[in-house]
C-alpha cells in the first residue's frame, strides 16, 4: 500500500492512500492531541465487520508537532503493534480495561488502523476538567486502572513470559531518560530559561540540588539497563480513553468501558515510572483544577489500593520510593513546559517536585506513608496495623482512620463478632467506609454475620465462605436486599469441615433460593460472580466412603439467573458445582450473559460436545477454564486434540446455521403480518415476503381449499402455517469470526510429556478449521453474489428475529482482516505450581477473582 508520492500529513494524502483499500473512505477527519504521530479518524465507505469508524495513525520520521524539526525512528510504531497484540492477547477485552485491536499495520508506510475507542469518548483528563464524577464511578475508574496496571506489571514473573522486542526499545529508554531526568537540573538551575522559573530562579538549597543530580544520574542509568518488567512508558491519563454509558436520559453514569493508548514506549522498564506518571498527572488536576480535588484523590485511591505488584503482593518500599520521586521528576520536568496555569502556581508546583524527589530519595519510612504514594507502598494489613498504632499514640491527630475499614478480611469467627460491635453503633460515614469485605472461615456465626452485612450498604466486592453453620434462609436474608455498588460477587460453599456429613441433605437445606433472590435484582452493573463448590477432599471421600454432597438440588435456578436482569451486564463468570451436568442450564436460554467474555466451569462434568454447545451460545466468549472435567479425559488420547482445535474454530460456523434456523423460524411465524405490512415497516435488510404467482386452471385436491381428510389435531408447535402463496425469503447468516482466545483445561488422565504433542494437534485441528470456515465464507459470497440475502451476527441475541443482525451490502463482509491464531492451550490446572502458558485463561482469572483455585 505504500506509495512514495502520497503525503501522509494530510487528509488528502491519507483519502489517496486509502483508495482501492478496503478502508477507501471519503469522510476523514483530522484528531488534536497527538504529539508524537499523525492521527484521523477515517469512516470507510463500506463498513468492514460491522464497524463504521476506525483510527490511523502514520508515524513520520520526526515528532508531528514539532513540524520536522525533531527526529524521531519509525520504528516507534513496530513496538506499539506488539505491545497492543501482546495486551490483547494476555489481558483482552474481559475486564473494564482494553486496548484498541489492530485491523491494519503497513510497516512500509508507518501506518497502522486500529479500532475506534468511540466518537463519545473522552480521555481521562479531559474528562476529569469537563465534568465532576459521582464517587462511585471515580472509584471504579481506579481500581480498574489500578488492577490492569498491576497485571502488566506482573507478567515478568511468569515463566512463559518473554520480553522479546521490547527489551531491545533503546529508543524508548532514551526518550524516557531525556525529557524527564536529563533536563531536572538544567530546569532547576534557570539555563533552560523558562519563562515562569527564572527572573529570579528558585531557591533551592545546593544540597537538594546534589540529591536530585544523584537521582537524575543513577534513574537515567536504571532506565537504559533495567531488562526484566514489561511497562507501558507514557501511561497518563491523556493515554486513557474512557466510555460512559447515560442511559436512561438523566439517571448517573456508569462506566462502560477504559482503553489504554499509545505504546510506542513500550519497553522493559522501571514499574514505579509507570505508577508515579500517572500519580503525577493526577496531582496537576488537583492543583490546578481545585474544584475536581475530590474525584482526583478518589482515583488515586483507588487506583493505588487497587494495584498489586509482581506475583500478586503488594509492591515493596523501594517500588515506592521510586515511584513518588518520579511523580516529583514529571512536576519539576513537564509542569513549566506545558503550561498548566500561572507563573505563582507554576512555581509552586515545580517547589512540590522538588520536595517530592528528595523525600523518595531521603525521606523516613513515616514520610512514605504520609505522601501520595501511602495507599499502596504498604499491604493492606500492615496499613491497617500502622493507622491503628498512630490513632493509639496520637489519638487526637487527624489520622486518616478509614484505611481501618476499606479492605476487611475476616479469617476468624470472633473477628466477625468484634467488628460488628464496633460498627453497630457508627455512623454512616463509617459504614460507608467498608468497600472490600471478604469472610474466609468455615466456621462464622451465620446470624451475626447477617446482621454485620445488614448495616454495610456500600460494599463493591463481597466474598463469602460459607460453611455448615449457614442455612438458606440467612443467604436469603443476606441478598433479600439488592446491593448497587457490588461489582464482585464470589460465594464459596463447603458443606461440611473437618467430617463429612448427610446432615444438610437429611434436612432438606439447599441454597437452590440464593440463586432465585439474586435474581430478582435490578439491572446493576455486576462484572464478575463466582459462584463455587468445593469438590470433596479424596481423603476424606475414601476413608468414609462418602459421595459428594448436594449444595444446589435443581439447577434450573441457574438458568434463572443467568437470563435475568442483574446479570446482564456480566463478563466474568466462575460456576463450580462438582460432577454436575451443568452446560444445558447455561446453554439453553437464548440472550442470557450477551456480555460474557470468561467462563470457568472447572470441576463440571463438560463432555467436547458441551464446549461446542458453549462457544455456539456465547457469542463473544474469549476465556475458557475447564479444569477436571470430562474434556481432558475423553480426550486423553494425543490424536483426538485435533477435534478439539477444530470444534473451538468452528463453532462460529454452527453459531451462524443456528441463528439462521431461529431467524427462518420467526420469518415464517410472522410472515402473514410481513404481508400486511406496508414496505416502510419492514425490517431494515429484509424485503416483503413474496407472493407466489397462481396458475390459471382448476385446482387439483392438493392444492383445493377443502380437504377430504379428518381435521389435523393440535400440535404442540406454536408456529403458524405460512400463508397460501407466500414465499418466505431466504436469509443466510454469515459466521463470524473466532473470538475464543484461550482454553485451559486439565485432568490426572494427561501427563506432563504429552503436553507439546496435544497443543500440536490441537493447532493441526484449528488450522484444519479455519480452513473449512474459508470455505463456508467463499460459498456464501457466491451466494450473495447470485442475490442471495446475507447478514451476520453484531450482537449476542438469539432467537428474536432479527435482533443482532445486520444486513450485509459490500464485500468486505466475507473476508477476515486478521489472521487468527489458535487460542492458547494450558493444561497445567489450576494453582500456580504447574508450567502455565503465556497468556493462558488462568492468569487471566487469578487476577479477576485475587485467588488461585
């Protein structure tokens, strides 16, 4: 595509060098805000896989807004396409937080087309000086950040894990040494002549001086070495593009969706640059936008208290240190350069930084606490601990006493009884200080945990062991009253401890009605629900010859729930009844979860032929966990992976004949009224029904309007006979393409030899898929060509009409703009002994649901 004479500066140039392209657009429109790239938004004139708009950035050789004057390698745009691949890959679009997909890269031209984060979105800065944010939302804005930050940052402690490229961004590290630590002294000092630090200079004592040149100097050196984490390089909040969802007109919004942008600096780096950027980027709103003070410090919050460092911990001091000196660096470096506000706020901001990097370099483990960074250098318990210790030594100092209260774990049964004496009495405020509340002890007072639930009404994340001392009636109670802001569900259940025992089963108590309650919840917004039975322990199974115990009778409540309102909005979901033939209840209500991205059904008893039902259902289901289920074992044998790799690539082609059958289905029970229709009503994509043409002459007995047989009896088929003369239109629905990423699954049956031959097979048999999905394309292009009707699938809707449909119109529909890799195989099972694959399902999952089952 690339043409030496096309000027990739201008819209002219870009519309030039689209034509004859499947992106050939006339509509192109230029986009403010980019520093380093040329960026449009191009709208093609044929939508290509059911998208209207898309993003193209060309890479010039130099820094876009400095006009040419400032060289900058190409090659920049090389590691952006990796680093966005790799995200998608290993985090994809299942939490909050994504990344654009890349529909185009032409490494010729230094051009890549990736997908539209939306017309309505706003970057994070942006959005933060347009509109103040209720609480809530801030809050979920970052922990979501928080959380995907955190994952990135811990991909390096994983064995499958390789730095590849990135390691090698010498052009990333330079520019991230250059424009912050090579210029601090030179910014400090007055000989860079800024207009706001000079005339007179600030007084800055020479042996700060010494220290920020210690810092500059050793930094720059840990910059240009560091070979282990794998960082973003500008993470800021104008490199975050949020969706919010505002309907209905004037109720609160809601967070839809994060795009992280920009990873042309991708690289191995420093974590704590990463964190301090955007801690620093934050601590100029709230300067310089005093009225956002509020929702920026619940952002900080949230987003430090969310991030976890390597493997899951909480980061330690050194991480922190680094991390505050850096937000200091960004004050003294970028704040004078960009022009946030007055020369006065200018230069106090600047004396801010300074104290910032001297502190991270100097300053008392009490000093850390004290500073931005003092929500996350620290574990939660030890937090707790320190503020408690400070509010018994120094009762009367304004102790942020709140970190007592924000994440409560309780692993003992008196704890439960002790916080709920403290709380009884409490304000409002207090109670609305519990976020994150987790009970993990099999042996809890059911009754007095109700009654603590009762009074907590703002809790975001809940899990719940619960034991033998639990009936259904305190579930009941717990979820009688529906929970807004609960965006983690996770129960856990254990029907017996120490001895096995029939004594839930004699008494007939099944938590069967805790399913039923939840689902008469109204549409919140709820992302992820667990819902778990722990499998009998082997021991305890052999030596009292005891079988697994119920804790659902029927599963219909299942389904229930899962098509009901509360859970639309889930992307995450964790089902774990042991042995148990689940996939029907899951699988059998067309329209349940439409947003369902992960989907862990370990310990269920799943045969291939219920994959196969799941991927059909799920429309966009890209996370797959069946660990000890039948998969692996009907499967032991290496040669038939192959059906299992070809099953995950075409499922979309059996997806696509069942929404045709449904569609035929509802064509044929509506085709009467399609006739008395008016054109103008009809659905869009679908002319009328037409009307068969009669023959002159009599007719025969099979085609009179009497019947010389008895009267048919009734059926039970609520379809309609078609009309007389009426020919139903024929509609074809063109498959989709695979959306599955991953699958993990694993069984005592496969032995860690065979692990590299079954992912063999397993490729041969996707390969072997993909082949026939090429196939079924090529024939249905024929098809449409001939004028045959075709749409395809835009949603997750089954079964009403031609809900989720889209009619096809130009080409481009039958051909796929990506080549699709096989998804990820594990089969090393849960836990985190086992020689887990890059960018398998349970590195995904650890991090959603912060365990390791």
């Amino acid at each position: 595509m690339a043409d030496d004479n096309v000027d990739l500066t201008t819209i002219a140039g870009v519309r030039k060098y689209l034509a004859d392209t499947h992106f050939s657009s006339d509509t192109i429109t230029s986009l403010s805000g980019g520093f380093a790239n040329f960026t449009y938004r191009i709208h093609p004139n044929d939508p290509l896989e059911g998208k209207r708009s898309f993003i193209l950035k060309y890479a010039a050789p130099y820094v876009a807004a400095s006009g040419g004057t400032m060289p900058l390698a190409t090659e920049r745009q090389n590691f952006e396409v990796e680093a966005l691949r790799l995200v998608l890959k290993m985090h994809a679009h299942d939490d909050v937080v994504t990344v654009p997909a890349v529909h185009l890269f032409d490494e010729e031209a230094h051009v890549i087309i990736i997908e539209d984060c939306g017309m309505d979105t706003r970057t994070l800065k942006q959005l933060m000086i347009d509109e103040a944010l209720p609480q809530t939302v801030a809050e979920e804005i970052g922990a979501a950040i928080g959380r995907f930050l955190g994952r990135i940052h811990a991909w390096n402690k994983e064995a499958s894990f390789e730095l590849g490229m990135f390691a090698d961004n010498e052009v990333g590290k330079m520019i991230t040494a250059l424009v912050t630590y090579d210029r601090l002294i030179s910014t400090l000092s007055g000989k860079d002549n800024i207009a706001s630090l000079v005339d007179p200079v600030l007084d800055i004592p020479k042996g700060k001086l010494d220290v920020i040149s210690k810092i500059a100097e050793t930094r720059s050196y840990e910059i240009n070495s560091a070979s282990e984490s794998f960082t973003h390089g500008d993470f800021w909040p104008g490199n975050i593009m949020v969706s919010l969802r505002r309907e209905p007109e004037g109720s609160t919004p809601r967070l839809e969706k994060l795009y992280v942008l920009d990873w042309e600096l991708a690289k191995a780096g420093l974590q704590g640059l990463d964190i301090g950027q955007f801690c620093a980027e934050m601590r100029l709103l709230q300067r310089f936008y005093p009225s956002r003070h509020e929702e920026v410090s619940t952002i900080m919050r949230s987003f430090l208290s969310a991030y976890k460092g390597p493997g899951g911990s909480e980061f330690d001091e050194a991480l922190a240190r680094v991390a505050v000196a850096h937000v200091g660096a960004h004050l003294v470096a970028w704040t004078p350069r960009i022009g946030w506000g007055g020369r006065e706020e200018t230069r106090g901001t600047v004396a801010e930084g300074v104290e910032l990097l001297v502190g991270g370099a100097e300053g008392t483990r009490a000093w850390l606490e004290d500073s931005l960074v003092g929500n996350f250098h620290l574990p939660t318990d030890s937090l707790q601990q320190d503020v408690l210790a400070l509010t018994r030594a120094i009762p009367r100092s304004p102790v942020p006493i709140y970190h007592l209260f924000e994440h409560i774990r309780l692993k003992d049964a008196r704890q439960v009884v002790q916080l709920y004496r403290r709380l009884h009495n409490a304000t409002s405020d207090e109670k609305n200080w519990v976020k994150d509340f987790s009970v993990v002890t099999w042996t809890v007072d059911a009754d007095v945990l109700v009654n603590l639930l009762g009074i907590l009404p703002r809790i975001s994340s809940l899990l719940l062991f619960v034991g033998p001392n639990f009936a259904p009636e305190h579930l009941e109670e717990i979820f009688d009253k529906p929970r807004q802001d609960l965006r983690l569900l996770s129960l856990r259940f254990r029907p017996y401890v120490n001895r096995a025992t029939y004594y839930q089963f004699l008494k007939g108590a099944y938590f069967d009605t805790t399913l039923t309650a939840l689902s008469r919840w109204p549409p919140y917004e709820l992302p992820a629900l667990s819902i778990v039975q722990d499998p009998l322990d082997p021991a305890i199974a052999n030596a009292q010859h005891f079988a697994q115990p119920l804790v659902f009778f029927r599963l219909d409540p299942i389904s229930v729930l899962l098509c009901s309102a509360y859970v639309s909005s889930l992307t995450r979901l964790r089902l774990r009844i042991p042995s148990r033939q689940i996939s029907r209840f899951i699988t059998s209500i067309p329209s349940s979860v439409p947003q369902l991205r992960l989907l862990d059904l370990s310990t269920c008893n799943i045969l291939v032929s219920d994959m196969e039902a799941i991927l059909i259902r799920f429309h966009g289901l890209q996370h797959l966990i069946l660990d000890g289920c039948s998969v692996a074992r009907d499967q032991s044998h290496v040669g038939e992976w192959i059906n299992v790799g070809k099953t995950c690539a075409t499922a979309t082609i059996r997806r696509a004949k069942a929404r045709e059958k449904e569609l035929k289905t509802w064509l044929e029970r509506n085709a009467a009224g399609f006739l008395q229709s008016d054109a103008t009503n009809m659905p869009h994509g679908m002319g009328r029904p037409i009307e068969r043409p009669r023959r002159p002459g009599r007719r025969g007995l099979a085609t009179a309007t009497i019947s010389l047989r008895e009267a048919p009896t009734a059926s039970g088929s609520d379809i309609a006979p078609v009309p007389a003369g009426i020919v139903i239109p024929k509609i074809r629905v063109v498959p989709s393409a695979p959306t599955l990423l991953s699958l993990s699954t694993s069984s005592s049956f496969i032995s860690d030899t065979q692990h590299q031959a079954i992912r063999e097979d397993f490729q041969e048999g996707w390969n072997e898929g993909l082949a026939q999905l090429a196939v079924v394309k090529s024939r249905l292009y024929q098809s449409w060509r001939n004028g045959v009707r075709m749409m395809r699938m835009t949603a997750d809707a089954g079964g009403h009409g031609l809900d989720g449909l889209e009619a096809i119109e130009v080409e481009s529909a039958f051909h796929f703009h990506h080549e699709w890799d096989a998804p990820v195989l594990c089969l090393a099972g849960p836990g985190t002994s086992g020689k887990h694959v890059q960018g398998c399902s349970h590195n995904f999952a650890w991090g959603v649901w912060d365990d390791t089952i």
